[in-house]
C-alpha cells in the first residue's frame, strides 16, 4: 500500500514505540502517587513536558497535556466562554474562520459563534474578521484560526490576525489549531498567540495524547471542561497517558529536529505529483494555488471524476488518499472547507486529498501518479 494519507493519521515511528515501551510496562504507575514507581513516572511526564515547551518555544508550565487536538482545541474555544461567563461576562463571544476544523467549528456553532468567511483562496477574510471584532469589541472573548488547514494545507496569516485581535478586541484570547502544521512549522517562531493546540499522531507519535499551550495569563482566563483532580495545572483533570505523552514529546523532538530537511524534500515530492497529476488531467484543480501552504498536502480537483469512485479504485490499486478531514469520512457530503472557499458542490465532490510526510519515498510518488492514471482512464471508460 502506498500511504498518501498523511493529514488523517501518521505510523508511529520506531524511536517514539521504544521511548514508550518502559511506561507501558514495567514504569506503569500514576504519577499522582507518592511511592518510588510514580516518582518515575512523574519524572517522565516532567521531561516530556520540558521537551514540548522546547519545541513550541514556551515555559514548561504553560504546557497542558490532554487526549488529543480535540479536547485541546474544546478546552480552548469552550474553556474561554465557560470562564467569561462565570466571571459575569454579559456577552461570550467565541469566533474562527469557515475552514477550521470540526473540533473548533462545532463548539463555536454549540456557543452560538460567528464563523468569518474566507478568500477563494482559503485565507481569512481579515476585513471580515476587524467588522466582527469592531462590532462586538469587549463581548469577544476569543478568536480561533487554525494555522494550516486540513484539507488544504493554505496557512493563515496569524501575525495579522493577532496584531488586529490586540488591537480591535484587546481582551480577546487568540488560539490556532496548529495540528497539521506542528510536522512542517516552526511553532515557535509563530505569532504570538494564547493559546496553541498540536497532537501526536499527526507527527509519527501515538494517538491519545495531545497538548494545548496555555501562555501568559490565558490559564486565568480558561475553564477546565473535565472536572475531577487538580492534575495539568487545574485545567485538565484525569490520569495522564504517561506512555501515549512521552511518545508525542519524543515525535515532537524529532519532528523539530528534522523539518528543515523535510520541508524541501517533502515540496519537491509534492511537486512531483501535481506534476505528474497535471499531465493526465491537464485542468486539474490545485486548492489554495498561489496562497501559502504546507509542503505536504496536494488536494486536486479532477473535473468529471467524483472523488468517491476515485478513492476507491486508488485504493483498489494500492494508494490510500482521501477526500479531505478524515473525521468526516464515510459522509456523501462535499467537504465544507471547499464549499468554504467558493467552490460548488459538484466541484468539491471532484477533489481528492493526498498527504505526504518526511518518510514518503520517490516510487511512492510515481507509483501513485502511475494509479491515478490508471483509476482515471478506468472511470472515464466507464
């Protein structure tokens, strides 16, 4: 199987399994207790956390471990509002852009929230976004833009965005949902934003950790949604998945140790397949063209072909892609990210979503343009 899959979910790489191995075993205790085996793994989950806070250029206390991008990105959109209104807050205003992901846009619609449209481009409308926040002022209590979408890999421009946050709205909180850009982005070198949510499997770690960065004072101004024990600061209660937060930080660590090099190999890879894409559907349609994006992702439209039949018979013939956020796969629906950027729905329905990643070989990229051309005279003969 060639693995183009990427964006959904990565393998867990062989350093991060053999960092892991002695908290699933033998290194097995709460690192709540008092005893020598939890000191142990309490000196795990403290060196995990001064490794995040390396990579994302933060104080080690401003790290919160959680189950994964989800919950961070829940504790923060909700988190803000729940904390605003406890406070007396009259108003809780909670915005994002059109194109987040599910994790952030469904808690901003469950809050009633105001969705900020973007370019055909996928970039935000940053017009829109200062009307909102010239409108609403004090009742926004925090915007959410993700910084590489999904679906598409375009980037936002969140030094922008933060500058214009601060000063239209300057008691707002700005999160972004850096899941799909922590492998290809210097995090730490980003905008400097209250809050960052990443996760594991996105990166060669596990699933079932995840972190958001709480910086400065945004921990005074959040609400845990998980109550129970005082663990990560009083803003996460639970056990922590020592074994599952030791393999994100170690994925992390070399994530960040490699991505120079992953980046220009990764981008000429990807290069490489849109090439080879193009020259058996010359008007294929490349998302976000001309905005920046990640080195990664290649979602192309190829017009007259339905990204369902395509998907099936790629994977018929060895290559595993998809249609966009795989937390919406198995739906008939076109993606909401394109419909987002202007697309209609039967255009959308033509997109088809390949993700590469710093393990992604040559043969690979040949081999699955060699399938698209097979999938594509197959439904076109059809």
């Amino acid at each position: 199987m060639i693995y183009l899959d990427h964006s959904a979910s990565t393998p867990v790489r062989p350093e991060v399994r053999e960092a892991m191995e002695p908290y699933l075993a033998e290194k097995f205790a709460n690192p709540s207790g008092v005893h020598a085996l939890a000191r142990g793994a309490k000196r795990a989950l403290d060196d995990a956390r001064d490794e995040v806070a390396a990579v994302f250029g933060c104080e080690p206390s401003e790290v919160v471990f959680t189950s994964g991008g989800t919950e961070s990105d829940n504790l923060a959109v909700t988190g803000a509002a729940l904390h605003a209104v406890a406070a007396g807050a009259e108003r809780a205003i909670v915005c994002c852009s059109a194109t987040e992901h599910p994790a952030v846009l469904e808690p901003v619609r469950f809050l009633g929230g105001v969705e900020v449209p973007v370019h055909t481009s996928g970039v935000l409308d940053v017009g829109a976004l200062e009307a909102v926040l010239r409108v609403e002022q004090s009742g926004v209590v925090l915007v959410s833009i993700m910084l590489a979408n999904n679906e598409t890999g375009v980037m936002q421009p969140l030094a922008e965005i933060a500058e214009l946050v601060a000063d239209a709205a300057p008691t707002a909180l700005v999160h972004s949902d850096a899941v799909q850009a922590l492998r290809w982005v210097d995090v730490s070198r980003c905008a400097p934003v209250d809050l960052v949510s990443a996760t594991g499997h996105k990166i060669g770690g596990p699933k079932g950790a995840g972190v958001l960065i709480v910086r400065g004072d945004a921990r005074r101004r959040l609400s845990p949604i998980l109550r129970g024990g005082p663990q990560e600061r009083e803003l996460r209660a639970g056990t922590p998945n020592v074994p599952a937060i030791v393999g994100l930080a170690t994925a992390a660590r070399l994530a960040a140790a490699e991505r120079e090099e992953a980046c220009v190999r990764v981008s000429r890879l990807a290069g490489r397949l849109l090439a080879g894409i193009r020259s058996i559907v010359p008007d294929a349609d490349l998302a976000g063209d001309g905005a920046p994006r990640l080195p990664s992702v290649v979602n192309v439209g190829l017009p007259g072909i339905g990204s369902e039949e395509m998907l099936l018979v790629l994977d018929q013939l060895g290559v595993a892609a998809s249609a966009g956020s795989a937390c919406a796969s198995g739906a008939l629906e076109p993606s909401p990210v394109l419909l987002a950027m202007g697309l209609s729905g039967a255009v959308a329905r033509t997109h088809v979503r390949f993700s590469l990643a710093p393990t992604t070989a040559e043969h690979e990229i040949d081999g699955a343009v060699q399938a698209v051309a097979e999938a594509v005279g197959r439904l076109r003969a059809a």
